[in-house]
C-alpha cells in the first residue's frame, strides 16, 4: 500500500520533490499537489496520473487522499502548513528552515509536543539534506573514526549562480547558511555556541542585499568555522568544506560527471543550482522519510522539527550580530530543547 503524498509548493524544489517521489521512491504515490498559482500546479500534476491539482496547501492537508504531506512553498508559509499538518495527525516533511523566526519554530513544536503527546512519534521531519549526501556520509564517519586527529578549523562555502527575487541580508541566513547551522554540529558532534557575522566589499552582482557574507561559528568543542555564502558567484553552484584536523584535512570533492579537454585546456561544468549537486542525498532523504512512515518511526538520520528550532536559534544569533556591527553573540537555545521529546 503506497503513501499517498500531497506536495504544497510547486516552485523549483517542489517540482524536484514531485518528480523524484513519483518515479524513484518506493512505497510513495503523489495523490495532490497545491500551489498559489494554481496553473503552475496544474502543470505539475497533469504529469502524474491519478493526482489533482488545488490553490490551497490548508485543503490539501485536510484532504483524505492525503496520508503525508510535502511543503515545499516559501518559507513564510512553512510553520502555518506544518502546525496545520501535525494537527491533522499527518506525518509533513519540511523543507528548510522549519521558520524565519525561533517564535514559529517554536509554535511548530509546541503544537507537535500537543499532537503526539508524551512519547508519541514524531510527525514532523525537516529537509536537511546534507544528512543524506553521500559526501557529508564520509566526511562523519571518518571524523568519528578520528582520522586525522581532533578538528580544528572547518572551512565551508556555498556558492550560487544568483539569489531569488526578494532576497536579503536576512533570508541569506535563514534559507542558505541554515544548512551548516545543522551540518556542521552534526559533523563535530557538538553544538554551536557563538556566532559572529562579516561582510567584505559588496558584489556588484548583488541587488538588495550584502554579498558575500561570512560567518564565523564556534562550537562548544572549541573548533572554529567559517561559512562563507555568496549567492551571486555566477560561475555555478558550488559547495565545499574542509576540515583541518590535528595530522590532516578532509575535505569534500566535487561530484564531477565528466570532464572536458579541449584547445589545450580542461575543463569542468557546475551546475546552474543545487538540485544536481544534491539529487542523492534527496532521493535518499525522500527514501528514508517514507520508510519511516510505513514503519512506524522515523529514520535517526532525518532532521526534526526540535532540530529545526536549533538551527533557527543559530540564525537568529547571526542576525542579531548582523544588525549589531558584527559583534560575537552567544546562542541562545529556548528551554524547551533540553525537555522535548
């Protein structure tokens, strides 16, 4: 008996995760997409026998055809859809962030705390991909193997070709660096503790906002990060991190696919966004959500909506250093963290 899975959001990430669920996860059958643009979700879904089409992401919640929900729609509506979801006792698989805000982290968990009672499954899981990325796999299991001796310093890039319509300084934080606020304590083993933010000469590329940013973050182990998020690199989406450890590094490789050579050059092509870069660690993700579904429990390895208010609590000390000239601040986590679940 498959999962019948309803998306709500049918932008570029959206359409990845209705195509990916559809024709490479097992046990999964997408039943409804919803949109606000609802010929946009009508395109997506007249793809896919069987599924309709609808403007509301509330009424595909509410829907019976519906067993577990997707959101992938701006990150303004996530804690509304998910609330609404967890209500209706569906397991919902975000995408990051959980929110902008800790207070709609927290709403979030309080009403999952609220739906499940104590010692019920967790309903909420967040897209934090890069638990699954193969690359990120191998990095962990050789830091818990303690290759290379006790990390020191982390050096971490995400790069972009150009940032979506409306970004800012702010949404920087929330919707790009996030995902080292979850991948990096994961790597180390240790929470973020405090968190200052940079900004060097502005990109001339950049319209509306400060690009590049960097970020340095330290961890409760004493090792130092930066993060350096550019989202107007142009030349393609890139990735990468480095660990510099007591003996020696480890770092990331590009997942290459083919090289060029050429005019007496060699060459390599990026991708023109992160849905290439990442399109393992989704399907692996997509995976093991499902799985967990049919099963009962969800993986070990997928985020939670408590891990979700973690990273949001990191954002929003690296917004507080941003408005505050750059000034280290320390991470304040709600009490709630040490008490759920």
């Amino acid at each position: 008996m498959n999962i019948r899975v309803g998306v709500i959001g049918t932008g570029i990430m959206g359409a990845d995760h209705v195509t990916t669920l559809h024709r490479q996860i097992s046990g999964a059958a997408v039943s409804m997409v919803a949109d606000v643009d609802l010929a946009r979700a009508q395109g997506i879904g007249d793809g896919i026998a069987g599924a309709r089409a609808m403007a509301d992401g509330f009424a595909l919640i509410a829907d019976p055809e519906v067993d577990a929900v997707v959101i992938a729609s701006h990150d303004s509506t996530h804690a509304g859809l998910a609330v609404a979801a967890v209500r209706a006792g569906k397991p919902v698989l975000c995408e990051k962030p959980l929110a902008p805000t800790v207070a709609e982290c927290l709403h979030v968990v309080r009403a999952e705390l609220d739906a499940i009672g104590p010692g019920g499954s967790p309903l909420v899981s967040l897209g934090f991909m890069r638990r699954f990325d193969p690359g990120y796999v191998q990095l962990k299991a050789a830091l818990d193997a303690g290759e290379g001796g006790a990390p020191l310093l982390l050096h971490c890039i995400s790069r972009g070709v150009g940032s979506a319509p409306g970004a800012s300084n702010e949404s920087s934080v929330t919707g790009s660096a996030i995902n080292e606020f979850d991948a990096l304590p994961r790597l180390l083993g240790s929470p973020i503790v405090e968190v200052s933010w940079h900004a060097p000469r502005c990109s001339s590329e950049a319209i509306g906002l400060q690009d590049p940013q960097l970020l340095l973050l330290r961890t409760a182990d004493g090792a130092l990060s930066t993060v350096e998020v550019f989202l107007n690199a142009r030349y393609g989406y890139d990735v990468r991190c480095e660990i510099v450890c007591e003996t020696g590094t480890l770092a990331l490789t590009e997942p290459l696919r083919m090289v060029r050579d050429s005019a007496r050059q060699r060459a390599i092509e990026y991708p023109a966004d992160w849905r290439p870069r990442f399109a393992d660690a989704y399907r692996l993700e997509l995976q093991a959500w499902i799985d967990g579904i049919t099963g009962g429990q969800p993986s070990a390895d997928m985020a939670s909506a408590l891990d979700g208010l973690v990273a949001g609590a990191v954002a929003e000390a690296v917004i507080r250093s941003m408005r505050d000239g750059g000034r280290t601040v320390a991470v304040e986590l709600p009490s709630i963290v040490a008490t759920a679940f």
